[in-house]
C-alpha cells in the first residue's frame, strides 16, 4: 500500500515529495491504518461478495479494492475514463485498462483495417487544433495557431523538449514508475541533460496541473539559472514545437508521446506506461537505461510507427466504451471539478429517468465487455 500512500500524499499534501517530517504525512499513516482495518472489518463481517469503486487510486479508493482482491472478492470500477465497466485484476490492481493486453486483444477484432482507417483520420483532427473526444479533459487545444515568440532564436536542431507532469497527479497508477515521484523524475532528467553543454533543453509545464506546481517550477528556474535549461510557456503550443523540429522529445509517459511520435521525433519515457505494449518510443526500463538514453538524446532515431499509434489511440481512448464518447456521462465540462456545492446544482437536474436509462444501457454493454475481454484472453 506504500504507493497509495505515496499519491495521496502528494496530491492532498499538495508537495511534490514525500516529507516523512511533515505532521500530514503522520496523520495520513494513521487514517491508512484506520480504513484498512475498518475496510478489512466490515468486508468480513458483511460477507461482501462484490466490490463497485470509482477509482482504485489513493487510499480512500484503493485500499478496500485491494483488500477484495487479496481475498478473491471481484471488484469492478464504473465511471473511470476510458471504460464503462472494468474489472479489476490482482496482477494489474488499476482502474486504467490494462495496456499489457491491447494487442492482443485487438488481433481479435474482425474489422482492424478499418478501424485503422477511421480513427487515424479523428487522431490527425488534433493537429488542426480540434479537441477530440479522447482530450475532452483540456481546457483547450493544445494544438492552437498561437505562436509564442520567445522560441524564435532557439537552435531547434540541438534541442530536447521535455514535456512536464502535473508534480500531485498520482505517479503510481500503472504498474511502476522508475522515480518515487514526477519531481524526483525532473530534477533528474534536467541533471542529466544540462550535462551536455551543446544542448538546449526546453522545459513546458503541464498546461492542465494543479496551481501548485507554479511555485515548484519558480524553484526549478532558480536551480537551473544560467544553464541551458529555459523554462518555456506552458500555453506554448505543440504546433509550434512540431513545425520547428526539435531533435527529441522527453516525458515520463504523456499523451503528447503518441503525437510527436506520429510526426517523426524521437520520443524517451521511462516505465511504465499507457504504451509499454507498443514500439513508437524510446522506453527505458531501468533509471541506467534512462539515463544512457538521455546521454545520447540526440542520437535516436524516429519511432514513427504509425499503425501501432492509431491502434494504440483506438484501444486506449475507444475500445471499451462500445461507441460511446469518453464524456458520456456529460461531465468533462467541469474539468475534474466535481466535488463542489456548484457541480451537483448543475449537474443534478440532467439526471432524470432518460439519464438512468443511458447509464443502466451503459452499465451493461460494460459487463458485456468484461466478459468478452475474459473469454478473449483465455
């Protein structure tokens, strides 16, 4: 449960890492024994047979999942993006589908060509600066026309772009991480680079994190001033980084990796991530291998596996809605905000009888999804 931990400490500590001084850190130990053992109590007291869970991340989420899963009790999340039901797996203990088996279960599907043909051209939309429905969760495009004139002098033929995480958005969701932290993973990448003298390297902000990473980017600029680390808009946008030709493209397992892969760079991420199962990046599987990799960044070689990436695109972000919209349940207009007095004044009235139909049709095509994901991996 240690990384459960971990992620709730980031995201309610509101730190980048874990301080095993802070006071918070004490309590939130306390609160983790507390609900397991309450968890652990009333499972076995009330005979659970199932468990239904939003979310399988944070203690508040993952530790009554885990506790049903280490005694065979099936558990389920409903609501999480990406899927209508899932069913989740001792090996694989996440609310995330399990990107190990997309291949796999795509060579089953009857119809591969065309939905090659149909969602590469949706995916190629995003360039134009359309939201598609697999980045409803932007606040805008982060394919715009704008231009940010600070990058006109930069020597984009020794660049690396290093595309930043939100430092509090739960690290631990897939299997691993090779960093305890996205700040620890930072710090790193940029010691590691700056080493090269003869490289400019590009920093950009996760347009979509929390307010609190600002501060710790202020600190990151004072560390780095006077290197050839520049610490860039995070509105800047990624079409203007595509048109200038950077030499390589680093994140720890963004979005933005499939995009920049598709138009010809060299992508690095480390393990793991949503496309581990896939070869369009430079995945490092050991912090070693990273930082070999960073040592010779400007030496990879294009991954442009186009195919892989549309079928990626279609499995991760299609798949296992059965043609739906990611946003069907109407909600990515609050962009996360959903724990307020206004979300439920605004969101209560759309839920009427037609709306628990639309929900109890969607709930069952996801049970009949999980099964035939079982009968198809057998």
């Amino acid at each position: 449960m240690g990384d459960l931990i971990y992620d709730t400490y980031l995201r309610y500590a509101d730190k980048p890492e874990l301080d095993l001084q802070d006071p918070y850190f004490k309590i939130l130990v306390t609160q983790t024994c507390n609900i397991f053992y309450v968890s652990k109590q009333k499972i076995e007291e009330y005979n659970i047979v199932s468990l239904v869970s939003s979310y399988t991340t944070y203690i508040y989420h993952g530790i009554a999942v885990r506790i049903c899963l280490q005694k065979n009790i099936p558990v389920y999340t409903v609501g999480a993006f990406f899927s209508l039901v899932h069913k989740v797996l001792k090996e694989y203990p996440s609310h995330a589908n399990d990107h190990f088996l997309f291949n796999k279960l795509f060579q089953k599907l009857d119809n591969k060509k065309e939905i090659i043909e149909t969602h590469k051209k949706i995916f190629e939309k995003r360039f134009e600066g359309e939201i598609d429905s697999a980045t409803t969760y932007m606040k805008q495009s982060a394919f715009s026309a704008d231009t940010n004139k600070e990058l006109v002098n930069i020597d984009w033929p020794n660049t690396v772009v290093v595309l930043a995480h939100c430092f509090f958005d739960s690290p631990h969701i897939y299997r691993d991480l090779l960093f305890p932290d996205f700040y620890d993973w930072m710090n790193f990448t940029l010691d590691e680079l700056s080493k090269q003298k003869d490289l400019t390297i590009l920093v950009k902000q996760h347009p979509n994190g929390l307010p609190a990473n600002d501060p710790l980017f202020e600190v990151l600029k004072k560390k780095y001033a006077g290197t050839q680390v520049l610490f860039i808009d995070k509105k800047t946008s990624q079409m203007q980084i595509i048109n200038s030709r950077p030499k390589a493209i680093v994140t720890a397992y963004g979005t933005a990796a499939a995009e920049f892969s598709y138009q010809g760079f060299p992508v690095l991420t480390i393990y793991d991530n949503p496309f581990t199962a896939y070869d369009f990046t430079h995945l490092a599987n050991s912090i070693s291998e990273y930082k070999t990799l960073l040592q010779n960044v400007k030496n990879l070689p294009s991954k442009q596996n186009r195919e892989q990436i549309i079928e990626y695109y279609y499995m991760q972000y299609f798949f296992f809605l059965k043609g739906r919209e990611i946003d069907y349940l109407m909600c990515a207009k609050y962009k996360g905000q959903t724990f307020s007095d206004t979300f439920l004044q605004d969101y209560l009235p759309q839920m009427t009888p037609a709306y628990f139909e639309m929900l109890d049709a969607a709930i069952k095509d996801g049970f009949v999804m999980t099964e035939w994901e079982t009968k198809a991996l057998a």
